[in-house]
C-alpha cells in the first residue's frame, strides 16, 4: 500500500546517510579489550550508546572491527537494533497478510496472556500504547518516518502499530473503563463486551431476579437470591420496610424459643428485665396476620386491625433491647411464659411455608446496603438497624443515585469459623440465542477475621480481595492459607476431610450453572443482540449449611491480576482459555479444544409458525369497478324468444345444487356458506314469488314489464366483491334457469 511504499523510499534514500555517519562512527572509535568499552566517550556516537547500556555493548563488543569490513551497499542499515530492508519488507508482508485473513487484533491494557495467545495463532497486533507513546503521527513532517523508529527498541511493533493505524481490526479486547462508541464498531469484529448487560450491576440485579419464577426450569434454570429491593423507588422501599418489620417480629420470637429450650426459663425473663411480655405477643400477631393474608382469610374481613407507625417503634425498642443488648423480658406468671413459647413455635412452623429464606435470616436481622453500580466491595456498608438505613438512603445525605438493600446471609458455611465465598467464571458467546460457557475452576475467597455477627466490619463479612487485602489477618486456623485463597481442589479435600465430598458435584457445581442459566434467562429481554460480542463475568457464591449455593452478585470485566500463587495460575489460563473459545476455529469446530470451559446451555429457538389467524385469502379474477352486480330482468318482449333458448339449452344446465357443489372447493368455506344459504333460501323464494306475481298481470293482460312488478327492495341484488367470475357467472346462469323455469311450467299448465 501507500503508507508501505513511503516507508521503503524513505529507507532506501537514507542508506547513502547512515552509510557515512557509520564510517564517522568507526573513525571516532577507540574500543578497549582490557577495559571492555570504547575509550573516546566523548566523541564516539557508539561509545556513548554503551555508557548508557553496557550490556549491549558487551555482546557487540566487536561491533567496530565488523563495521570496517562492511560493504556499504549490502542493504544492512545498522546491528543496534535498527531493521534491514529485508526484516522491513517481511513486516509489511506480514501485516498485509493479517489484513487479508481478518487476523488483526488490539488489546487495551496489560494482558500479556491474550496478547501472547494471538500472537501463537498468527494474529498482528495493533499496539495502540505503543503507537501513541511515540507520537508518530506528530513526528515534523522534514523527518523520515524510518529515521524516527531506527534508534527504538522494538522497531517491528512500532512499524506493525504504523501500517495498521488506519485499520479496523478484527479483534477487540477492551476494558470496562474505556468507553466505547457502539456506532462506530464494524459489526464483523470481535470484541469482548454486550452493550447492554446491566445485570452486573447491583440495581439491575435486583430488577430482573424479581421474575425468576417465570424462568426456573427443573434440572435447567433455578436461582437462589437472597431478598433485595432498590429502595430509592417508593413502593420498593414501603416493601422493605414491611420485610425489615416481619423480620424482627421473627427473630424475636427465634430468640424466645432458642433461649427457653437451651436454658429453661430463668434465662428469659427476669425482676429487672425492661422487655414487656406485649412485645412477643405483637410479634405473634403481626405473623398471624401475615399468614393470614397469605391465605386469603382477609378477603371477607372489613374491619382490619390498623397497626400505627409510633407501635412498630415500640416493638423494634423491645426487640433491639432482646436480640442485640440481650435483655431479659420482665417477670411474670410462669403459665404465661409457657403459652407464649408454645404460640411462638407453633407461628414459626407456620411461618416455613410463606418465608422460604427463614433459616437464612438469623436473628439479628442484618442487612446489606450496596451502591447501585459500584465494584470490588467500595461503599458497602451492613447495619442491623431499620433508621440507619432510612438515613443512608436519605435523598439529601446520599452521594449515589441509586442504592440497593439485600437481606444478609446470617447463616453461612463457614470453614474453621471464617467466612469465605466463590468466584466462579463464566462465558456467554451470543445473547441471542442464549449460549452459555462455565469454567470448570473457581477460588474460594476468606475473609481475614473470624466470624462474628456482633461485629459489622467489612473485614468480617466482606470477601473481596480489594476489601482484605487492606487488614492482617487475625488468629485463625493453622490450616486457612496466609493468601486468603484455595482453590476448588483444595476446597474437594477439605470437603472430603468432613465427610461431604459428594456435596461439590451434587450440590455446589450444579447449583451454580443453574443459578447462572435462570440469571441470564431472566435478563436475555434487555440484552443487546449485537453478533460477535462475548463477555467474561464473574459471579459471587455463598454456601449456606445445606451446602446450596446463594448468588450473592455478577461482576462484568473481572479481576484477572496474579495477585496470589491461586490466581497467578488459573487467570492465565482462564484467559487462554477464552481465546480457544471465541476465535473462529474454536466457536466452528465442534472438535476443537476449549480448555476448561464446558457448554452448560444452549438455547434452541423454535422456527417462526406461519399465521394461524383468520383466513381472508380470496382466488379469483378482478373485481369489476361497480360495486354491487345486478341480475338482468327480462321484460315480456323478449320472453318468446328467451323460452326457446332455455327449452333448447334445459338439459345442458346444471341445477343449483351442483353448481354450489363446484364453487366450494375454489372458495373459502365461509364464502361457500354465503353462496349456499343466499340460493337455497332468498333467491328461491324471491324467485318464485315474484314469477306468481307477474304471470297473473300478464295473464290478465297487463302490459308491465317484470322491472315494474317487483319492488325495488325485492330484486336480487348479489354483492360480488367478494365473490369470483366462476360464482358471478354460475349465480347468474342459475337464475336465469330458475326464472324461465317457472314460467314455462305456469304457462304450460295455463
């Protein structure tokens, strides 16, 4: 092309230049044995080059004595790292090769693992930073391309990044800061990211797990979710308060029961005890209530019980006083207690069918308050208490625009008392149909502190490797790794170690890819359908004790750094993996190797089914312009004549029946039904009274014609716009037959 052709002219007329500046070089050069450099550093140009780098000097220390022996045309520009005529010629063939295969690719920011695996598959890279770090495109104009890149390290990739830097390249990795402008994107390049995937932010999560119902599939698609709400929408937020209020009403009531059956009564009330007993039997009515609803025992009932705001204060004092200052309830008769413990258990067991999540919650009833659309765990924080919420979400004190609250898993699977949670990765190739790909590896990610729902410290409860890497890690297990991390191996034998080993591929393993597949499915509506795109993700797990998978949240552009000896080994891997995925001959070739990815669904999209409403096809020749056909009526001037034709032609005459009987299979069956009932019933009694009617005024002598007789209602008048010429002509053909007919037959007998 233009900008290669450019480059070898310049690089043919600068040999003569460098030629003599080598020979000046040579003359000026004092090189040493004994001392291993060049004694005249002040006017050697070569010398000069080893006092800044004397490693290159040493394995070109005979440099000069070869450059004496040089022929100056031999096409050889300089050994310092410059390139040759014939490496610069290889470089454009090169590249003009990858433009032809659609094998050019560019990748932004530092992934030396997807750099080096296109690069093993012969794709040229565009390198966008290096390109601009050298400002060749601001160069002067009275300086030669070729002179400007001669004295670079790395020459080839910057003459690469030069003859591509009008190009469109095939391959695209991207990261999530960088913006992308969607119109400008050829539609045949790959690139790693959907337009439009807003289920990894926290809001959009939330919105679209509202209708997992609508997607679960058994075996298929099934997500676990703790309870969430986007409360900077009103409705939301009156539904999380009355969630945050049933919540309390049931932890008090497990904290009744857990007390009196672990130490009896003595340690639940007390003569200094500052609880009211009227605080555990509100909660048992608000429950009951609840229940009721649920079963639609309020339906008939009028005169509901109006609960006021300033009672749900009272009863959350109580049950802040009971559950996190432990307090005792006040003394009382011991019957009452008694009863109380019984109604409470009984409301608890009732409770299981309409709180799925009643195990999960706890006691302390704990929640999460998590920005919209923020990352690596920044602006998280965990309260226990319904007005601290109210004063994080308050408009005027909010820095973000949107907040999500998600009911916090209390009970978790802990490994020697510490907290931890999965990141699984996963693929998806197409949006439209639904194509899914699931690492077969994931991390298990602890938190630095032990376990303790008395402390809300991110450090306790968080998991992110951003958040701990900030803390020490406090007295743990010996057995808990200094990194924070193991992988899913290490976590099988562990497993295995207490009995549970079937749990991973029963249990864990499963849960995830459903919970993945009723994620996206639930979430496919709103995604772009732009071809060539895919996107890794990773997605948060937590265990609860049954060892089933909760999804906690999904995260686009995952962390992929070597930031421990786990990850230093699977996010290399991972990403080589990918490339064996997306490119061409892998997404093709069935047969091909995809690493450690697995096909976990595919979505089949039945054919469109042709259109099954009504039928309104018609077949037949052009409607005439008249709207309406009027049978002809023949007057008694040509009624001799007429006779005579229709005696002549009576037996070649087909009778009505039989001509309806030919018409329908031309016709639509509605049409046919028209045609059948106008003769057999109308036409046939307009006919014969109408014949009665004349052949008396004619048998009288009267001279009117027919057109006089019959009223100007009572003649036929047949609607053809949606008839054929087959049942125009056999409609009129059968009406003059009946006509003639009947008043051969009167005048015969007359």
């Amino acid at each position: 092309d233009e900008e290669s052709s450019e480059v070898l002219e310049e690089a043919e007329n600068l040999k003569p230049r460098r030629n003599s500046e080598l020979k000046q070089k040579q003359k000026n050069c004092e090189f040493s044995e004994e001392k291993n450099e060049c004694n005249n550093l002040e006017s050697c140009n070569i010398g000069l080059k080893v006092k800044n780098n004397c490693e290159i000097f040493k394995k070109q220390k005979n440099q000069c004595q070869k450059k004496q022996g040089s022929d100056p045309d031999d096409g050889v520009m300089s050994d310092d790292g410059s390139m040759t005529c014939e490496k610069l010629i290889k470089v454009k063939d090169k590249v003009e090769k990858a433009i032809r295969d659609r094998k050019t690719f560019s990748v932004q920011g530092s992934f030396p693992t997807i750099r080096e695996a296109m690069k093993q598959r012969g794709w040229v890279e565009r390198d966008i930073q290096r390109y601009k770090c050298n400002s060749l495109d601001e160069l002067s104009s009275n300086v030669p391309f070729f002179a400007s890149v001669t004295d670079l390290r790395n020459t080839e990739s910057t003459l690469t990044a030069r003859l591509l830097r009008n190009v469109k390249v095939d391959f695209l990795w991207t990261m999530r800061s960088e913006p992308i402008d969607w119109k400008d994107v050829p539609k045949k390049q790959l690139i790693n990211r959907f337009p439009r995937a807003y289920f990894t932010t926290k809001v959009g999560l939330c919105a679209y797990l509202q209708n997992m119902h609508w997607f679960c599939e058994n075996g298929v698609s099934h997500v676990l979710f703790p309870r969430c709400y986007n409360v900077c929408h009103p409705e939301e937020m009156t539904a999380f308060t009355d969630d945050f209020r049933i919540t309390a009403c049931l932890g008090l009531l497990k904290w009744l029961v857990e007390k009196y059956e672990k130490t009896g009564e003595e340690s639940i009330k007390s003569v200094e005890g500052k609880i009211p007993f009227t605080a555990v039997e509100f909660a048992i009515q608000r429950c009951q209530e609840y229940i009721g609803v649920q079963n639609h025992e309020d339906i008939d009932k009028f005169d509901s019980l109006t609960v006021w705001e300033h009672q749900w204060d009272q009863f959350l004092t109580s049950y802040y006083l009971a559950v996190h200052d432990n307090l005792l309830l006040m003394e009382c008769r011991t019957p009452a207690l008694q009863e109380l413990y019984q109604a409470a258990k009984r409301v608890l067991h009732d409770m299981r069918k309409f709180w799925p999540q009643i195990d999960l919650d706890g006691m302390n009833n704990i929640w999460i308050v998590k920005p919209g659309a923020k990352s690596r765990g920044r602006g998280i924080q965990l309260t226990n208490k319904l007005e601290k919420v109210m004063d994080k979400i308050n408009p005027a004190a909010i820095k973000e625009s949107r907040y999500v609250v998600q009911k916090y898993i209390e009970r978790p699977l802990l490994i020697y008392n510490t907290k931890f949670d999965i990141r699984q990765w996963f693929l998806v190739t197409s949006a439209q149909p639904l194509t899914i790909w699931m690492y077969k590896e994931s991390y298990l990610r602890f938190c630095s502190q032990t376990f303790d729902l008395n402390n809300l410290h991110e450090s306790v409860h968080l998991c992110n490797n951003a958040v701990q890497c900030k803390y020490k890690n406090a007295k743990r297990d010996a057995c808990l790794p200094d990194e924070n991390m193991w992988d899913c191996y290490t976590f099988q034998t562990y497993l295995r170690g207490i009995g549970r080993a079937e749990m991973w591929e029963k249990s864990i393993y499963p849960g995830m890819k459903e919970s993945i597949i009723c994620t996206l499915l639930a979430s496919q509506e709103h995604m772009d359908r732009r071809k060539n795109c895919f996107e890794l993700y990773g997605a948060d797990f937590m265990l609860d004790e049954e060892f089933s998978p909760w999804l906690i949240e999904i995260n686009s552009c995952p962390c992929m750094q070597p930031t421990t000896s786990v990850t230093a080994r699977m996010c290399s891997q991972c990403l080589d993996d990918v490339i064996k995925v997306i490119l061409p001959e892998g997404r093709f070739d069935r047969r091909a190797s995809t690493g450690m990815f697995e096909l976990v669904y595919r979505q089949q999209i039945p054919r469109s089914p042709p259109y099954l409403g009504m039928s309104l096809s018609i077949r037949g020749s052009k409607i005439p312009n008249s709207a309406f056909f009027r049978m002809p009526i023949r007057t008694s001037n040509q009624s001799n004549e007429f006779e005579n034709m229709q005696l002549n032609s009576n037996n070649n005459t087909l009778n009505l029946e039989e001509n309806v009987k030919r018409t329908v299979k031309y016709i639509q069956p509605v049409i046919a039904n028209l045609i059948e009932g106008l003769t057999n019933q109308k036409l046939e009694r307009k006919l014969n009274s109408n014949t009665e009617e004349y052949n008396k005024m004619e048998h009288m002598g009267n001279s009117k014609s027919l057109d006089d007789v019959v009223p100007e209602n009572d003649k036929m008048v047949i609607n053809i716009q949606e008839i054929s010429d087959t049942q125009e002509r056999l409609c009129t053909e059968n009406y003059d037959h009946k006509f003639n007919t009947n008043r051969v037959e009167r005048n015969h007998n007359s």
